[in-house]
C-alpha cells in the first residue's frame, strides 16, 4: 500500500491540553518534491501540529508516517536522525558560537553519531570546505567567523534553513519562516524557498500571511480550531468559502 | 618548600576549576556542589590505598571512575531540573555528600582518615613526585579541553548550552550530551581528589564542603566559563591571593562572592572570554566585522 511518491502522511491526528483539542484529527498527505503550505488563523493548532510531526509534542491519538515507518511520539532527535529538519518560528541559532560552528554541528548527525565518535575533531579542512558551500547557498558565507548572536534576524533564519539543509533531510519543516523579517528580507527568501524547491526539497511550512504562502507553495492545507477545512491550490484555497469565512474574511477586516 | 605546597594547590584548583567548565562553561549546566565530586575521589582513593591495599596508580582511576558514577547519576537527574533548580540542587547533593562523610563510621567520621603516601617502583611519593604527577594530569586535562571547541563533542555541547530545542533538531540527544558532561567532569574531579587524599596524607568532611565549591566556581567563573585556559587563570589568581594578600584568606567567602557578583555584573564572559576588557585590549586595534543587513 506504500505510495511511493507519498512521504509522510499522517492519519487522524489529534493533540488535546486537557479540554483544549488544539489539533483534533488532522489527515495530510505530503508527496515528493511538493511544497506544502500549513496554514490558518492564529490559534489555528497550525504549529501544534507542526511540532508533533517534528517530535516536539507527543499525539494522543494518531499516526504519522514517514517513508512507510510510524514515527509518531519519537524525541525531537530520533525524527531529525529520521531525515525531518526544521527551523522555528522564533529563531534558535547557538548565539554563542560562530556562524560557522552552528552549521558545522548539524554535520555531526552523520559523523558523529555516537557518543564516543563525538570525540573526533570536526574542524577538519573538508567539513569546513562544505560548511562554506552551505553558507554560500543561503548567501551568508561571509559570515562565517561572525557570532550567530550578532546577526540580524533575516541572516539569523537564513542560518537555521542552512543548518536545517546541511543534515541532508527528506523533509525540511518551516515555522512562520517570514514572521518578523522586513518585506525586503521576505522577498529574499521567498526567491530562496524557490530555489530549495528547484532543487528537488520537499517542504512543509507553517505559514500565517496568506501572500507569503500563495507565493511559495504547490498546495495548501487550511487548519481551523484544530480541524482541516480545506486542501487544494492556492487558487483552490482561495476560492473556498470556508477559508474564506474563517480567515480570508478577518483579514480583509485587518487591512 | 613552601613554594612547592603552594603550586600543588594551584595545580589542584586547576584541574578542579578546568573540569568545572566542561560541566558549566561547555555544557551550561549551573553546578555549585563539585567538593562532592572531589571528596568522593578523595575518600575512594583513601579507602582503596588503606585499607584493601591496592596501589595509588590503581586507586587514582578507580577514584575518578566512582566519581564519575556518581556524576552521571547527578547528570541523570540533571536532565530533569534546569538552571537555578540545578544549582540549588547541587548544592544539596554537596551538603549530603559531606554529612555521609561525617557521620559513617567508615569513612572515618568526624575523625577523617589518615592516607599512606604513594609509593612507586620503591620510590615514596614526596611533594616532588605529586608536583610531577600534577603537571601531567593538567597538561592532559588542558589538551582535552583545547580540542573540545573544534570536536564534534563541542559542538553538541555548544548547542545544548544555546538551545536544547535547536540541538535536537539537529539529531543531538542533549540529554546524553549532558550526563557525559557531567560523566567527563567529575572523573577529572575525583581523580583530582585522590591526589589531594595522597598529598595531604589525611582528609577529613570538611575539606570537601559547599565553600569550596563556591571557590571553585569562583575561579573558572572570574577566568571566564566556557574559555579553554579561562579557569586556569582563575585558579593560579584565586589560589595565590590568600598567600599574597592576608585579607584574602580572612574574608576568603567574602572574596568568592563578591567576584562572583561583580563578574556576573560586569564581565560575565570572564577575564579572558570574548568581548572582555583584557581581550579588547589585548586586540586593541584591529577591527572586528560585525553580521547584519
């Protein structure tokens, strides 16, 4: 029954906080190659459901498959060594260490596996080779001796994609990517996301603003107080009067 | 002779203050109470020596090796309670460790225990010989801690430090990462106080309590946590103070304390961590590229 043009696919779904059904059976079926656009108004259990997928909260009820394999309720660290990376919606660089540090850790996934492995020297003239290429992708390999904590927030999120990209994921999970970035820095990255997908990244974003998502993806699944109400193109989504009722309508009234 | 004794307590605290970064410089974890630590290896080391017999060159690991156990049982429960609670809760575990000492009657009691000096190859270990044998396990420590900021190990710790969410999407067990944290620092410590048990010829509970973790704290905080010779400097500063300066050693507490406050105020990188006074200086003119649109 495996599809395999399916990647991950997630069957019912549900996160409850005592009464609160923050996602409350959710189906999502993500393709290779595709990106796919979460989205829905605030408190939508767009990011709820976005953490259980990356091993941040545990489901109480449901599955998530990825390539075939149940990975629901795994650690966070157990799904990145299963090929899901992501960043977060309010960005966690390691301050403290040089840009290029923060990128050349996410190698360890594949070097240094183990506890005892992790004793090697990872600052060898090859990993360092490739941390610059990493960085020369997401344009910030001038950046390389900087301290991460002294960038500013769009080179910040560009940081974490690279590092996200540099594990080598099957799927690369994005949190609202563009909250908070100045138009010029969306722009810049939605041509960046652009090129992740030309290159063949399956992505999944979490994405708030409507334009920002219509922009970057192949399809949309709308989320509503903790239900699916909607799945299509963007123009699909769009035209769909329940989308429209419980988001595109209060927007409207915003601006 | 009494320069001899003095750069023996320099090379203790060295080692104590080194391994106390790899616990809280490298891995960020807040711990108050590594005497324990000390005094366990100490006490092992001791009880080995004197009464089964074994050689201090067996006795030596074997201390760090107990300490260490005991460590990642800390580091265990570390994994469980976060930065102030830690430290409150290490401190405790300084206070238990020191009352099992004081009230058991095999580790002497309130009577402490007395600790026959090394012999090797026939050879009695005088201050000498333990001098030697200091500067090797610092030379060791110090090559272990100058390759940690480019192994993969620093880095893993690095990302614990900064973000634990963040290092787990990177595939990093940061609660693995801590207990060998914890595994890692206190071997050094209890190695470090079976060479304390040997020299001093005799150890009693109150050598291990919570001031001197307090100064131990002190010396790799006022170096700089999470620099590679920071605590180094730290110690040899804080160690040599109270023999340069009397009032130093009355107001010993006093002293640690105050440092700690006005590090944390002023310069919480540390005397020689990025960004301090010393290093701006020592840089002096040359410019520094800064990140940003």
């Amino acid at each position: 029954m495996v599809d395999s043009e399916v990647l991950l696919e997630v069957r019912g779904l549900k996160k409850h906080f005592g009464g609160l059904k923050a996602v409350d059976g959710v189906d999502l079926t993500l393709k290779r190659g595709e990106t796919l656009g979460l989205i829905g108004p605030n408190g939508a259990g767009k990011t709820t459901f976005f953490n259980m997928v990356c091993g941040f909260y545990t489901p109480t009820e449901g599955t998530i498959r990825l390539k075939g394999e149940e990975i629901q309720g795994l650690p966070a660290h157990a799904v990145a060594r299963k090929g899901i990376a992501r960043t977060f919606q309010i960005t966690k660089v390691f301050k403290d260490m040089t840009v290029q540090d923060n990128l050349l850790a996410a190698f360890a996934l594949k070097q240094a596996p183990t506890l005892l492995s992790s004793l090697r020297r990872s600052h060898t003239r090859q990993n360092l080779e490739h941390v610059q290429a990493y960085l020369e992708r997401v344009d910030i390999a001038a950046f390389a001796k900087v301290k991460a904590g002294d960038l500013s927030l769009g080179y910040m999120r560009r940081l974490e994609i690279a590092r996200a990209l540099a594990l080598e994921p099957v799927l690369l999970m994005l949190d609202e990517p563009c909250a908070g970035l100045s138009k010029d820095a969306t722009l810049d990255f939605i041509e960046l996301v652009h090129k992740l997908r030309a290159s063949g990244t399956t992505i999944m974003l979490v994405e708030h603003n409507m334009a920002v998502a219509t922009a970057l993806c192949d399809r949309m699944t709308v989320l509503s107080y903790g239900v699916k109400i909607a799945e299509g193109t963007p123009q699909q989504v769009q035209n769909n009067q329940a989308v429209i009722d419980a988001y595109l309508g209060e927007a409207e009234e915003g601006e | 002779m009494y320069e001899q004794v003095v750069a023996i307590n320099i090379g203790l605290a060295m080692l104590l203050a080194m391994s106390l970064n790899i616990i809280t410089g490298f891995a960020g974890q807040p711990t108050l109470g590594h005497a324990a630590f000390y005094g366990i290896g100490a006490y092992t080391s001791a009880l080995l020596t004197a009464k089964a017999g074994w050689p201090f060159l067996l006795a030596l690991p074997a201390a760090g090796l107990v300490a260490a156990v005991v460590g990642v049982l800390l580091g265990l429960f570390s994994v469980r309670v976060r930065e102030d609670f830690l430290a409150v809760t290490t401190i405790g575990i300084n206070f238990v460790v020191v009352a099992i000492f004081q009230y058991v009657e095999l580790f002497g009691a309130s009577l402490g225990l007395a600790v026959p000096k090394p012999v090797l190859f026939g050879l009695r270990f005088g201050n000498t010989e333990i001098l030697i044998l200091l500067v090797i396990l610092n030379i060791l420590v110090y090559l272990f801690i100058r390759h940690l900021p480019t192994s993969w190990l620093g880095l893993a710790l690095g990302g614990v430090r900064n973000e634990e969410d963040a290092a787990a999407s990177l595939g990093v067990n940061p609660d693995h990462y801590k207990v060998f944290a914890f595994g890692i620092g206190t071997f050094i410590a209890g190695m470090t106080g079976s060479v304390y048990a040997h020299f001093m010829g005799f150890i009693s509970s109150s050598d291990f309590a919570f001031p001197v973790s307090v100064g131990v704290l002190s010396m790799a905080v006022l170096g700089g946590l999470g620099t590679v010779s920071g605590p180094l400097l730290g110690a040899v500063i804080l160690t040599l103070s109270p023999e340069v300066f009397r009032f130093v050693s009355d107001y010993r507490m006093l002293v640690y304390g105050g440092l700690l406050v006005l590090m944390m105020r002023f310069q919480p990188q540390g005397l020689i961590g990025d960004d301090s006074f010393l290093r701006r200086k020592w840089i002096g003119l040359f410019s520094r590229g800064k990140g940003g649109e």
